[in-house]
C-alpha cells in the first residue's frame, strides 16, 4: 500500500503522467508465454499420454509441453489427446497429478473465460466468500473479457454469474461488483478534460468534505469511467484536497469495499503494478498463498506478465522468480517459474 500512496499522491502534480493526454494503444507484446513456432498438436499429444503413463509420471516433460505453449495452442493438444486416447486430457492429468502443481496444469488447460469464470465459482463456493478474488477479476478484466467470463459462467455452471453475486455479497461491495458485471464501463482512450475536473470535485465533495462518504458517487465514478479517465480524476482531485485521494479513502473506507474500490483505483493507474503487490501480498509472512500466486501467473502469462515482474522488481528489490524460489519447490516452483520466462 506504501508504494500507492506514493504513486497516487504523486499524481496530483505530475503532468507528463500517462493520465494526463490519454494512453496510446499497445502493439508491443508483454506476455512471457508464446507460441511454439514449431507446434504439432499430435507430437505433444503423444509426449503427455507417455509422461501421464511413465511410472512415478514424468513431470518435467508436462512442464516442458504445457507451460511453453500458448493457451490456443494447449486447446489443440486437448482435442489431439482425446482423439487419440478417447479421454479428456484434463481427467488424466487430473489422476496423474496433486496438489499445487496439478492447480497449474489445469488452470493452463481452461480458455482464459473458463478459468476467470472457474475462479469465481471457487471464490463462491462452500462456507464464506473470498471476495478479493471476485474485485480482482471483475476490477482488472476489459469489457470483452468479463463478457466471456459470464457466458462461460452460464455454460459450466448452469448460474447467472451477477445472480451468484447477489447472494454471496451485499451492501456497496455487491453494487460496485454487479456495475462491474455489465461490462459497460467505457474504454475510451481520449480524455475528456471537464468531465474529470467535475467527477474530481463530485469525489471529494461526497467524501473528505462531508461527514460520511456518499459511496454511490464513488461507486458511480469508478465502475463507468475509463481507466484512462480514472488516471485525470485523480490528478484534478489533488485541486480539492490536501490528503490525496489514497488517503482519504483510506480514512473514509473500511472492509472489503475498501479493498475493491482500491484495486480499481490501482487497477486504473498501473495495472501490473496492482498485480506485483498482490504477488508479493501471496508470499509475505508464514505461508504462501498459491491459489493467488497461480491465478495471476497463469492469467496474465500472454497479456502483462513481463510488465509485472519489471513492477516487481522496481517496487521491492529483487525478482520475482527470486521470491518464487525461496517460497515455493518442487514441480510447483518449476512450472511457475518456466511460465515467468528467463528475464
């Protein structure tokens, strides 16, 4: 949070930010994972079916295959393995396999819908909800994503995924999940300058300048604006106030509202940077956090990963693939790591 607070306050006199005249739209590729330029469905196929069937099972052949190959390409190995064996690869591998390793393997499996949408269901499931999971999807996805996340959610599930929300969540947490949700809010990367000095002062009126914080002012804001936009509100915000945004929601907020309205706060300014922190969140102190290590690892491998081992290393001094090997082993520690790439 320290490193936020920097940033964010930062951004108040910052005028060469990225806020401040829009995002040009990236070409460049910052994901760890690529296509095999030399793909045969048929050949990987066949290398997992003698992996799976290898007394002890060859693990390092499935880290070979599976993490050093694009999710469309594993989609093709999975139809060339139940071609030719007449099983689901997934069920296989599923016998063949335990514990945090085997969550790697198959979350690598599923389309990017499939496993967004099978995290949700997981952070719903059974006693208690883990409502981090459900701000951190549906607070970093684009429109397009979270699109196919509920469709994919309705297919798998039988379940309307804002229903679902409906009856894990309540109060300001469930209305900012559900805007969300829609997948409306806008992507526009051009900047409307008066829009943002409005929505800056609409902000600190509803908040630091009155007793009690009108949190569907801020709900409002945050769950319709772009990201692009997010970044020229808090910018103006720093006219009205003294504290800075960060802090001042810090101050006003509480609980998981607090928690979501931040990672979209952080979410809009820097993506990868959000996703660092709550690397780092995964493996501080006694124990490690896997389910969240290996959602963001495999999630973001073909969009943003090289960006968020760079953020890593700027915002806490040493790589990640360091921390991934002082807080992981095993087939779990190799698979990650291959995934993270060689930088």
């Amino acid at each position: 949070m320290a490193f936020f607070k920097k940033f964010i306050d930062k951004i108040c006199d910052d005028d060469s930010s990225k806020g401040s005249k829009g995002r040009p739209v990236e070409t460049a590729y910052f994901g760890t994972v690529k296509p095999d330029p030399n793909f045969n469905a048929q050949n990987d196929a066949e290398k997992l079916k003698k992996a799976i069937e290898t007394k002890g099972v060859d693990e390092a052949t499935i880290v070979e295959v599976l993490a050093k190959r694009s999710n469309a390409q594993r989609q093709l190995i999975k139809e060339a393995y139940q071609q030719s064996t007449g099983k689901p690869l997934a069920d296989a591998l599923k016998k063949a396999l335990k514990s945090d390793f085997e969550e790697v393997v198959l979350a690598l499996l599923m389309t990017p819908p499939e496993y967004d949408a099978f995290e949700m269901k997981r952070a719903m499931k059974g006693l208690g909800t883990d409502e981090n999971v459900l701000s951190e999807i549906l607070g970093t996805r684009s429109n397009k994503e979270i699109t196919a996340m509920k469709n994919t959610f309705k297919e798998v599930y039988g379940e309307l995924l804002d229903e679902q929300i409906k009856g894990e969540v309540s109060g300001d947490l469930e209305t900012t999940l559900l805007a969300l949700c829609k997948a409306t809010r806008s992507e526009d990367c051009n900047i409307d300058d008066g829009l943002a000095k409005s929505d800056a002062k609409a902000l600190f009126e509803a908040g630091e300048n009155r007793v009690g914080t009108v949190c569907s002012v801020l709900i409002d804001v945050l769950t319709s604006r772009s990201e692009a936009q997010l970044c020229k509100i808090f910018q103006y915000y720093g006219n009205f106030s003294k504290k800075g945004l960060a802090k001042a929601l810090e101050s006003e907020l509480h609980g998981k509202f607090e928690d979501c309205v931040m990672t979209l706060v952080k979410s809009a300014w820097n993506k990868p940077a959000l996703f660092a922190e709550k690397l780092q969140l995964a493996m501080k102190g006694l124990g490690t956090n896997t389910d969240t290590l290996t959602r963001i690892i495999v999630s973001r491998s073909e969009i943003d990963l090289l960006k968020i081992i760079q953020e890593y290393k700027r915002m806490y001094g040493k790589t990640l693939q360091e921390a991934i090997l002082k807080e992981t082993g095993g087939d779990y520690e190799k698979i990650l790591l291959t995934l993270c790439g060689t930088q």
